[in-house]
C-alpha cells in the first residue's frame, strides 16, 4: 500500500498571502496617516493601489514571484515616506529592511528562472515530485537499495576488479569475486574472473622471478660470490615455487668452474710466455679457487713463477737501493717482506726498511 504523502502549500499561494499582507499594510498605513500635514496619507493610500495592480498583472501573467517583489517593494517605500512624514524611525527602519530584501531576492529569482526557463508557479510540481523521490529513497532498507541498484553495483564491481588486475592488487580482486559470487549470485562471471587474476598473478611472479635471475648473472659476471649468495638467498625466499629456482646453485658452481678455467689457462698461458708479473697475478687469484688437488697439478708450474716472482723482487729491490731510489726500494721491501715473509731474503729486507724509510721522507723533505 503506497505511503500517504505529506502536502505542503504551494508556492503561489504563500505568495498570494504575502502580497495581501503588503498591500493591507500599505492602506493601513495610508489610513493611519490621513490626519497627516500634506496629504501624505492620500500617498499611502495610493501605494497601496499600486502595490495591488501590480499584484494582480503578476499573477495574471503566471509570474508569482514578481508578484511578491513588486507588492513588497512598493509597500516597502510606502512605509519609509509614511515613517518620514511621522517622524516614526520604526515605520522607517521597516520599509529599509524591506527595500533590501527584496533587492537582495529579486536578482536571484530571475536568475533562476531563467536557468529553469520554467515560470515559478509550473516549476513547483517538478521540485515537489524530486524531493518525494528523495524521501521514499531514504526510507528504504539497505537490501532494496541492493535490489534497486543491483545493476550499477555490479557494473562498479567489475570495473574494480578489472583495475586491481591491472594494478596487481591479486588478493583484492579476489575478495571482490568472492562477493560477486556469494552477494549477486554471478558465479560465472566470478570464476571467469579468478581465473584471469590467477593467471595474471602467475605472469607477474614469473616476470619478477626472471628479472631477479637476470640481476644475479650481473653479479655472476662481476665475480661478487658473497652479493651472489646474498641474492641467491633472496631469489629462494621469494620465489622458491618458481622452475627457475631449481637450478640455482647449479648455475652458480657453473659460473665459478668457468671462471676458474678462464684464470687456469691465463695463468699457464702468461707462465709458458715467461710473463711473470702478469702470472703472479693471475696465481693470486686462482688461489681461491683451487682445491688440494687442483693445486697440487700446478705445484710445480706455480713454483716455477713465484721463485722467478721472488727474484725480480731481489734484483728490482738491489737496483733502486742501489740507484738511491728510496721510495721505491722501500716500496719493493715491503712486498717482499709481505710475500716471502719467511725467506733469508726478507729478514735482510726487513733489517733495512726503517733507513729505507728515513731517507725516503728525508728525499722528500729535500725535493720539496
């Protein structure tokens, strides 16, 4: 059974009634003043008519708001001329206010009936009929609002499924599907969707899982083992359900064994070539990453070049004392003494850096 709606009184009428109010107004003070000096009260009198003619033109013409404006201002300014002529700054404070009320609400009535292009008295029916609308709408459970709006709901509730796929949001997109299927009943749809997001989510970590492989052969190729292993662990921690990970440890002793063949055959190389320095350093290197056994096949070669290593040293260190060059001899002892530490020759070095070093500053102090 509909509910009975409340009536509120039109707007022409409310204004009927507040345009006989300023026109009786308007003769009542015309009446009051027809004692006074000057025939001022014959001015009321006549404002009053005015007021009045100008009422009934309005509301002939269906404009019941100038009706009111023009009824109100006439009467207005019959109460400050009525309140001048009586010395009475009551009757005269009243007609101000009047005068700038309706200056204040004429301007926006016809402003807004232009914006309407309805005249006032057509437009009422409308607004009345919106602001039912509004009443009904807020008198309904939030389950027939459901019901009412179920079509928007849905269609909202797809879009934001589709942006959390897009912004990766796997797990909220999910959630969404779950109150697609349980709260609309659109279980297709939602499966539909679940398996796009389940697909979507496997893309994404599969992309991420091939991007931290990438990162860590940049690592594998500058040779960082301990930033190797830190990212290895890494990798497993986050995408220890991923094939790439399988062969992690794999595709790090691979990349280690290559690396330490690439230094083995450079050493022996500059070592045949008799370049000393150059398979010194080299041998320093593969140090780390030799075992017993491998070490022990290139005893004899490596041997060779540190006992030609600790000769250049020897004669290199002889020349530059000898040549006076005692930065340099200083330098060379150094690294004998830090190489050889054991040998005859570096306990002879060793007596000798501290003047080494004396007259190295003192070359320095006299150069400068």
């Amino acid at each position: 059974m509909p509910r009975p709606t409340r009536r509120f009184p039109s707007p022409p009428l409310l204004a009927g009634v507040l345009v006989i109010a300023g026109v009786i107004g308007a003769v009542a003070a015309g009446v009051a003043g027809l004692s006074a000096p000057g025939g001022w009260g014959v001015v009321c009198l006549a404002t009053g008519a005015v007021a009045g003619l100008w009422a009934a033109i309005a509301f002939a013409s269906g404009r019941w708001m100038a009706a009111v404006h023009g009824a109100l201002f006439v009467a207005a300014i019959g109460l400050v001329v009525l309140g001048g002529v009586l010395a009475t700054w009551t009757l005269v404070g009243l007609g101000v206010l009047g005068v700038v009320i309706v200056g204040v609400g004429a301007p926006l009535t016809l402003a807004l009936d232009r914006m309407s292009g309805v005249p006032g008295g057509e437009r009422a029916p409308g607004l009345e009929q919106l602001l039912r609308q509004i009443h009904e709408h807020s008198m309904l459970s939030d389950n027939a609002k459901r019901v009412l709006f179920r079509e928007r709901e849905l269609g909202l509730l797809r879009d934001a499924i589709e942006g959390d796929i897009v912004e990766g949001k796997y797990n909220a997109a999910l959630a969404l599907c779950e109150e697609m299927a349980e709260v609309f009943g659109y279980r297709e749809d939602a499966e539909a969707f679940r398996e796009r997001i389940v697909q979507a989510r496997q893309q994404h970590y599969e992309a991420a899982a091939h991007s931290a492989i990438a990162h860590l052969d940049e690592l594998l190729e500058r040779r960082d083992w301990a930033q190797v292993h830190h990212e290895a662990a890494r990798i497993r921690r986050l995408y220890g359900d991923s094939h790439l990970v399988h062969d992690l440890d794999d595709r790090i002793l691979e990349a280690r064994e290559a690396h330490k063949r690439e230094l083995e055959g450079r050493f022996l190389d500059a070592a045949e070539r008799e370049d000393v320095e150059g398979a010194m350093g080299l041998l320093k290197q593969l140090d780390r990453y030799l075992d017993q056994e491998e070490a022990a096949r290139l005893t004899e070669v490596a041997q060779g070049v540190v006992t030609r290593h600790r000769e250049n040293l020897g004669v290199q260190f002889k020349l530059a004392v000898s040549d006076h060059r005692w930065a340099e001899a200083t330098r060379i002892g150094e690294t004998i003494v830090a190489e050889f530490p054991n040998t005859k020759m570096a306990g002879e070095v060793r007596s000798m850096l501290d003047r080494l070093r004396r007259r190295a500053d003192e070359a320095t102090v006299a150069g400068g």
